[in-house]
C-alpha cells in the first residue's frame, strides 16, 4: 500500500490558502470602491465625472465576465485567477503612481480603470470555478466551502468599509489604491502557491484533455454556455431572480436608503449602521451555513433566506417606521443573506458539468450583474416620478414576487443537497457528461 509523500500539500492547506486570498481580495476591492471616487471627486471636484469613472469600471467587468468563460475553460481557473491578479496589481498601481509624477490624465484615469474592471471579470469568476477543486483538495461538502467563502467574503466587506474611510484620510486615497494593488499581487502567490490546478479525468493523456477544453471555436463555447443556462429551467429562474434582486439591492443602498435617511433627519452614521448591522448578521450566518449547509433542505433555506431579507426593508422605510425598526429588520434580513450564497453555489457547482463550469458560472454571473449598474439610476427615476413611499412599496412588491419566482419556474425541478459527499465531489460524475446535450437534471 502506497503512502502520501510528505512533501504532499496538506488537505486543509489549500481551502486557508483560499480563504485569506478571499480576504484579502474583499478587502482590497472593497477599499478601491470608496477610494477610486473619492480620489476622482477629490482630484476633480466633479460628480459627473465620478460616476463617469464608475460606470468605466462597471461595464467592462460584466462584459468580461460574461466573455471570459470559455477562457476559464480551456487555460483552467487557477491560470486565469493568477495572470489577472498579477496584472491588476501593475494596472491598479499605476494610478497613484502616474498622480503622484503628476502625468494622470482623466482620459488616462478612465483607461486604467476600465482594464482593471476587465480584468476583475474573468478573475473573480476565476476563483469561483475553483471551488470545486478546492472541495475536493480539501475533502470538504461544496456546501461548507461556499458558506466559508461567504463567510470570508461578507467579513472582509465589514472590516474593510469600517476602517476604509481611516484608512483614505490616513494615508490618501491616492496611496490607498497602492494597498489595492498589493493585495492583487498577494491573491496571485497564494493561488500559484496553494490551490491545486485543474485535475485531468483518470487515463486522459495531455493531448486528450487539451482536445477536450478547446473542441469547438470560442463562440461556440461561449454560446454553449449560454445553451445550457437557457435549457436549465431552475438555474435560469434564478439569474433572472438574481439579477432582479440586484438591482433592487444597489436601489436600496445607493439612493433609497440615504434618501430616507435624509428624510429623516438622521446623519450619514445611521445611513453606516443599518449597513453595518446586515453585515455583521450576514457574516455570522454565513459561518453558520458553512456548518450546517449540507444538512439543511436548500430550497425551503433558500426561499425563506430571501424572503426575510428581501422586502421587509422596503416596507418598513415604507410605513415610516422608526430607526430602530429598520435596525431590527436589517439584522434579521442579514441572518437570511447569510444563508443564500452558500447554497446557490453548491446548486450551481452540482448542476454544472465540470467542463463547462468556467463558461456557464462566469455568463451566469455577469447575467446577475446587469442590474447592479442600474439600481441607483432606476431608484432615482422612482423616487422623482411617483414619491419615496410608493417607490419603496413598489420594490417590495417586485422583490417578493422575484423571491417566488423559482418556486414557479423551477417546480418539480431538483435542488440537490444532502446527497452522498463522494458524489457531490466526484469530477468522474461531470467530467463525463455529453455537454451538448445537457440535461437540466444535475
């Protein structure tokens, strides 16, 4: 009998690998998301120009993220995840530096900041097609893995939006993009280092597995892709779901929220705290589905997840609760988040066959973007049109009806979960599969 050799990597090694590179990833994009404005509208003094720069890094991360599946696919995620960290980090890096040699121009600015959003596409789309092989390194349920990247990924947001602001007025927000970009570099030798690469099925010859990532041109890949999103009723019912939700989402935290907050005499620390309270809920729960998510059934947890943490906010902004009510209602719309990405990624890592992850979770999840750039504009819009009160009951109203809609259009349809472990992390079980003619069974 064989036994490991003791320069093997460590079962666990990879998923902690994984888990800071998470951190670390949250924390430096989510410091560039407050210090790329503020260092626009502070260099500039233009709103306009802001959200100029905004829109500039928004609209080539979903477009890339939705192209860039089929490259995930036939390089492998770990390749794709390092070679575009490793080349944010010298694109994120040349803003501070070029303002500081005085030779930023905003033409420049926008340019820059446009390749690191299209870098950012494929790259966090990248990560999340690791997760399987990161499961499977670690010998660990899909379920826990998501949970715990969830976990990771809503605790960093909380830390980093609480010490961001310090942080600008600390060291500048010129300089605090350099944390950004050294963060990139960070992510990048962390994945070189510890998460293992694509494993090839059993007696696959290196020709064999090339032939199989790269059978057929790059659009037809990527239409493939979408094929089998389209073909799959529940998974199509939920990025259409998603994506519904998103929008509101950004409504809710861009315009809707500070507007009644406003409104209602309070200050921009209240507008932080009701922010605050949903994150700290949603990272504790997070941890919470990470332990018990493969024993949990996913479609109740999923639908009453969202049913708690969706409309409730609208209503009481609604009725002109008190401020307190509002906190309450955050808190337990973040136990609800907690829950929801650990078992929508399990779902879609199950229903995906291995060889067309890349292409369908990064076209799925640009699709579930599409409305975040919206939100801000489409609550704007509301607000001036038909009143505060009424737009709020109209996104509750809009909310819940895309919470239910799965229920709908993917009845009778198989959520998955508690299932045998080994066949859950099984790849023989995917890697198999004729993708043509994929089933929207998993």
């Amino acid at each position: 009998m064989s036994t490991p050799q003791a320069t093997s990597t460590p079962y666990r090694a990879p998923l902690i690998a994984f888990l800071i590179a998470n951190v670390v990833s949250v924390c430096g994009t989510r410091v560039s998301t407050i210090a790329i404005p503020w260092f626009v509208l502070m260099s500039t003094g233009s709103p306009v120009k802001t959200g100029i720069v905004a829109l500039a890094e928004m609209l080539p991360l979903v477009l890339s993220k939705a192209l860039g599946g089929p490259l995930i696919d036939r390089i492998g995620p770990k390749r794709v995840s390092v070679t575009t960290d490793t080349a944010s980090l010298v694109v994120v890096a040349l803003i501070p530096l070029l303002h500081h040699l005085e030779a930023l121009s905003f033409p420049a600015l926008l340019g820059l900041v446009a390749v690191a959003g299209a870098l950012r596409g494929p790259g966090d789309a990248a990560k999340g097609t690791l997760i399987p092989d990161i499961a499977e390194a670690a010998r660990t349920p899909l379920e826990r893995v998501t949970g715990l990247e969830s976990t990771t990924e809503r605790l960093a947001g909380f830390i980093a939006f609480a010490v961001a602001g310090a942080l600008i007025a600390l060291v500048g927000e010129a300089n605090a993009l350099l944390i950004d970009a050294v963060s990139f570099g960070f992510c990048a030798l962390l994945i070189q280092r510890w998460i293992p690469g694509r494993k090839r099925p059993a007696g696959a010859t290196s020709e064999a597995a090339e032939e199989q990532s790269s059978e057929g041109s790059y659009l037809e890949r990527l239409h493939e892709g979408w094929r089998f999103i389209r073909g799959d009723k529940l998974l199509f019912s939920l990025i259409v779901m998603i994506a519904v939700t998103n929008l509101l989402d950004a409504a809710f935290s861009v315009v809707l929220l500070p507007v009644w907050i406003r409104d209602h005499d309070y200050g921009p620390e209240h507008f932080s705290l009701a922010l605050a309270v949903f994150s700290l809920f949603a990272t504790v729960f997070a941890l919470v589905a990470a332990a018990i998510g493969d024993k949990v059934p996913r479609k109740l947890v999923f639908t009453a997840a969202f049913l708690i943490c969706g409309a409730p906010r609208f209503l009481v902004m609604a009725f002109d609760s008190p401020l307190w009510a509002l906190l309450v209602v955050c808190a337990v719309g973040g136990i609800g988040a907690g829950f929801i990405n650990p078992v929508l990624g399990a779902l879609f890592i199950e229903r995906i066959p291995r060889p067309l992850l890349g292409r369908v979770n990064s076209l799925g999840d640009a699709l579930a973007w599409t409305g975040v750039p919206l939100g801000g504009v489409v609550a704007g819009a509301a607000i001036a049109g038909i009143g505060m009160a009424p737009a709020l009951l109209a996104a509750a109203a809009i909310y819940f009806v895309a919470t239910t809609s799965p229920l709908l259009f993917g009845r009778g349809e198989n959520w998955g979960g508690r299932q045998p472990r080994r066949s859950r992390l099984d790849p023989s079980e995917t890697a198999d599969r004729p993708v043509a003619t994929a089933s929207s069974q998993p």
